[in-house]
C-alpha cells in the first residue's frame, strides 16, 4: 500500500513538473532557461547528483556550450571542449551509458579524467532525442558514488530527457540565435551580457557567506594595430589565442569578451595573492610577440581589478570600478594592473577639474615650453632641443604633460594647444642667442594633430612667420600613429616632408617592428624608447636589442637617437654601439627658454 501510494506521489510530482515546463515553453521563456529548469528538477529528483546538458553541433559531436548552472564553470568548459569523432564512438551519441564506475565505463579517456577530478564516481549518459527520433544533445547525471539508477530514476530520466528533446526541437531557432546572443563568436567565450548574467547567480549564491569575488577587466593596448597591419582575420585568430590563454590560467573563473579588445573575468579567491599571481602569468604569456610573415606584434594589456563585497555590492559597480581601475592602468603606461580604490573617484574629480580649467588655459596663457637638449654623443655638444609643453595652473602648479594631455586629446583640445606649442617653440628657436648657433627643433605631433586637415600649411605658416629653417625643425611621431592608417601616413608624410621639415619616430620599438615602415615612410630619425637602456647594464638581450636597433638605423640612412640616458655606463655601451645621438637627465632635464639661452651662451 505505501509503494503504490509513494509511486502515485511521485507520478503527481512527475506531472506537475512536466506541466511546469510546458507552461514555460508556452510562455516564450528562453531555451536556455528551460534547460536550466529541467537540471534544477532532474537534481531534486535525483539523490547526491550534478547534472548538466549537453547540446549536440551539426559539424562536431557536441556543441561547445552545456548548460550546467550548478558545475563549476571549469567543469562545463573542460567538458564542451572534449570533442569526440561520430563514427568512432557512436555509442555516445544514441545509447544510454550508465557508468557507475567511471574507471570501467566506455566513457572516453578525456572524459573519464574531468569527472574524477572533480570528484566523480558515476555518470549515467543519456540521448535526448527530439520527437522525430534526431539525437539532439545528451543529460549527464554525475554522482559521487558509485551506483545505478533504480526503477523510479529510469522512469524520471526517461521522462525528462524525452521533454528536453521536445523543449529543443520546438525551440531549435531560437536556441541557435540564443546561443549566439550569449556567445561571442570569435572565441567562443560568453559575451557581456551572458557574463552578468552568470556573475549574479554567483553573487546571489555567495550572499549567504563569507566568500570573496574579484571581477578583472582587461583591455588590449593598441589592438587596432593589428587589425589596421595584420588585418582583421589575424586579429581574430589573435583574440582567440589570448581567449584560450586566459582560460587556461583563469582556469576557475568565469571568463568573457566584453567587446572589441577587452575581456572580463570573475574569479573568486581567499586571497588576493591569487587574482596577483593570476594576472602576473597573463602578463608574462604575452611577451611572446604574436608573428605574422615579417611582423611582430607585442599586445599589452592594461588591467583593473575590483572586489566583493568591498568595492561593489552588485554586478554593475563591481565591473564599472574595475573598468575605473583599468583606465588608471593605462594612464600609468599600460602594460600593468590596478586594484580600485576609493581614490581614483577623486582622481577623476580632478581629471573633470583638469579638462573645465585646460579651455581657459589657452587664453589665459598658463603653457610654457621647457627644452631637453639632444646631444651628439662623441663630442658632447648640443645638436637639438626637444620643445615638452609645462602647464602653469593656478591651484596645481607646473604640470607635466601626463597629467593633461590625454584630457585634451580626449575633448579636441590638443589642436589649439598643439598649434601653440609648434608656433611658440619655433618663435624661441628664432630668438635664441648667439644667432651663429644652429641646432634642431623637435616637437610632438599627436595622432589627433597628425590627421588635422590642413597640418602642413599650419606647418608652413608658422616657418615663414618664425623665419627658421624648414629643415632645423623635426616633427615627432609615434609608431601607433604612423600604423593606423598607412596610406593616409605615406601621403601625409610627404606633405611635410615637402616644406624641408624632418620626421622622427618616436618611441621606436615599443608597439609593432617592422622594416616594412621604415622602408617605405620618409624618415629622418628614429629615437628609440628609454625603456631598452633601463636594464642594458645587467641584461644582455636588452644590449643586443640595442645594438640591432642602432645598426638598423644605419642600414637605413637614419639618425639614431637614444631617450632616457641617465648613467655614465648607458652612455658608454651607446657610444660602444656608435649610436650617434641621446637624450635624458644625465645631460640635462628639460629646462625653460632663458637657462636653455645661458647654457648656449
């Protein structure tokens, strides 16, 4: 009496959940949460199980996607990536498989690995079919012990694996234009919206204790580079590259792109050493240049962190702070991570304080030109003078470039600021005493000025009024620049070099080599970027770098410049390697006009 009574229990529970999901299929509810539904009860149903689905891909055995909420997002990913050949193992794609010793189950090798490692000791594998008799992915129950279903099992799992089929086939459209809103379909990794979806069912199932969360966004410096040399089939096979990379040493984490060049991750931890150490192996792995023929391109990231519960109580905060912190990152030259911190809130006061008081700057003429001296190596005298903008404001004193001049590129304002540094540096020059004394101006163009309409007659006017010499003034561009638009750069760099002004590459090595643009742009001068000098006393690779950059330069009939010389021993490995001209604080700091004169004199 009490079987027959706890049989119909069970057929009325098996019922109302039955009618539970036809009435979410009737309500348009989306596939990927009816599926969900489904494990939900298939894991009530059935004692001390995970359970997740698997959904079969017409080119491959199962699609890359399971859906799982319950598993840990390591086991769904190491699961969808196993991929098994049809014709070898058709026995995984229409039979049931009831494994209660994994070790002796016909469950591929790969497979049988993932599941004791997380703590397996059975799995039952079942086909779902859809009503036409199609396989269209499979319900894996894994258990952790070793066992068989009994009768009332087989009859719930027969039930629910028959209404996947049902809920997949009737929705089959819809689950293939879900899965592609969830995903991105470059690497394959959820999108943003997928991303924030899963990081509140976490956030939700931490409420309750004391764990840790941390959501790390990172952004890809100069990606554009790529695209705009390698092309945007080499930037793709790029991005897949570093997806894979972050799933490997995010290995535990929720991991996806949340657009163009940047990737987010949630990762819980119990110490922070662990999001350091994390983001320590991402840096290292992506020294190694990605190549393409005779290209190099190094891709470094700028990454901000941001923790739960301190720095966000929801999704939303945690991941606007960290993209705060990321920001912070990259202002501090890129490459680097940042934990948030209340403090970059203030720091962005100030950035809004910096960008209301740089559009009263001009006209209250607060900028003053300082002059670093370019010195020729072999007989110490100066051969140049490198004009650097100084911002004398009022509350906050002499301001260096890093700290405005990102704000003006950003609200158009280094147009006028950057006509009046070129206008009042050449002016200077003019007046410099004694009038015998010849030596080059340098000043920086940024990429904003560089595609000005109308650069080179701005160019012209200010030589004729300033009286210099066309060919004494060098206009300094990055390589970033340069790159972004190659035919746009030729024909731009043939305007100017069509008034006598010199080109110098500035930064030289620090985010794409190539000879392709050293041969075919008009150059005069490459300076090469302090940061190969730093450790050229103890490291010989940075020597040798060194030295090829220096020969390269004369292969090429180009003026070789070093930045950033600020010890005896750098000086002598340049003069060593015949680098014909430097620059740096050994020499001298930049300097206002009137001790640049008396230095002269």
């Amino acid at each position: 009496m009490n079987k027959r009574l706890d049989f119909e229990k069970q057929h009325i529970k098996t019922l109302y959940h039955n009618q539970e999901v036809l009435e979410l299929l009737a309500n348009n509810t989306s596939t990927i949460n009816i599926l969900e539904k489904l494990v939900f009860i298939l894991e009530q149903e059935i004692h001390g199980s995970m359970c997740y689905i698997h959904l079969r891909n017409s080119e491959i055995e199962f699609a890359c996607k399971g859906i799982g909420p319950n598993l840990p997002e390591k086991f769904i990913r190491l699961i969808s990536n196993i991929t098994i050949n049809q014709s070898e193992r058709a026995d995984l794609l229409d039979e049931t498989i009831i494994a209660s010793e994994i070790n002796k189950s016909p469950l591929c090798e790969e497979y049988k690995s993932v599941l004791l490692n997380f703590g397996f000791e059975a799995c039952w594998s079942i086909p779902i079919f859809t009503p036409t008799k199609k396989v269209v992915g499979r319900i894996e129950i894994c258990l952790t012990e070793n066992r068989v279903p009994d009768a009332s099992e087989k009859e719930k799992i027969e039930v629910y694996s028959r209404l996947s089929g049902i809920v997949i086939d009737y929705k089959k459209s819809e689950l293939q234009i879900e899965q592609f809103r969830q995903y991105d379909s470059v690497t394959e990794l959820p999108n943003a919206s997928n991303f924030k979806e899963k990081a509140k069912q976490q956030l939700n199932r931490l409420s309750s204790d004391h764990s840790k969360l941390a959501v790390v966004f990172l952004d890809l410096d100069h990606f554009n580079v790529i695209n705009n040399i390698g092309g945007y089939e080499f930037g793709d096979n790029v991005l897949r590259k570093i997806a894979t990379m972050l799933s490997h040493i995010l290995d535990d984490s929720t991991i996806a792109r949340w657009n163009s060049d940047k990737f987010i991750s949630l990762i819980p931890y119990q110490s922070e050493n662990k999001i350091k150490s994390a983001i320590s192996k991402i840096l290292k792995e992506l020294i190694a240049p990605f190549k393409l023929g005779q290209h190099e391109f190094v891709v470094t990231p700028s990454i901000g962190v941001s923790r739960y519960p301190s720095d966000g109580s929801d999704i939303n905060s945690l991941v606007k702070n960290a993209e705060i912190a990321m920001k912070k990152a990259k202002s501090q030259g890129k490459n680097t991570f940042v934990f948030y911190t209340p403090s970059i809130n203030y720091d962005l006061t100030e950035k809004l304080m910096i960008e209301k008081d740089l559009r009263q700057a001009i006209h209250r003429n607060e900028f003053e030109i300082y002059y670093q001296p370019q010195i020729e190596l072999y007989n110490n005298q100066i051969v140049g003078l490198e004009g650097l903008i100084r911002w004398q404001h009022p509350r906050f004193g002499l301001l260096t470039p890093n700290k405005f001049i990102k704000v003006a590129e950003e609200t158009g304002l280094i147009i006028p600021i950057g006509e009046l540094v070129l206008r009042t540096a050449c002016k200077q020059l003019g007046l410099l005493t004694p009038k015998r004394f010849q030596t080059r101006l340098s000043i920086n163009l940024s990429s904003i000025q560089f595609r000005q309409e109308g650069l080179t007659e701005m160019v012209q006017d200010i030589i004729s009024e300033s009286g210099i010499n066309p060919n004494s003034l060098v206009l300094e561009v990055t390589e970033s620049t340069l790159v972004e638009n190659v035919d746009f750069t030729v024909e731009q760099l043939k305007k100017l070099k069509s008034i006598g002004v010199q080109i110098a590459l500035d930064d030289f090595g620090t985010i794409y080599s190539s000879l392709n643009y050293l041969k075919h742009f008009p150059m005069d001068i490459i300076k090469i970027d302090k940061s190969f000098l730093k450790n050229i006393d103890t490291d010989k690779r940075d020597e040798e770098i060194l030295r090829t950059i220096i020969q390269l330069g004369k292969n090429l009939n180009l003026k070789v410049l070093a930045e950033g010389i600020e010890t005896k021993s750098q000086l002598a490995i340049l003069k060593e390697f015949e680098c014909e001209e430097g620059q740096g604080y050994f020499f001298d700091k930049p300097l206002p006009i009137n001790e640049i004169n008396s230095r002269i004199v």
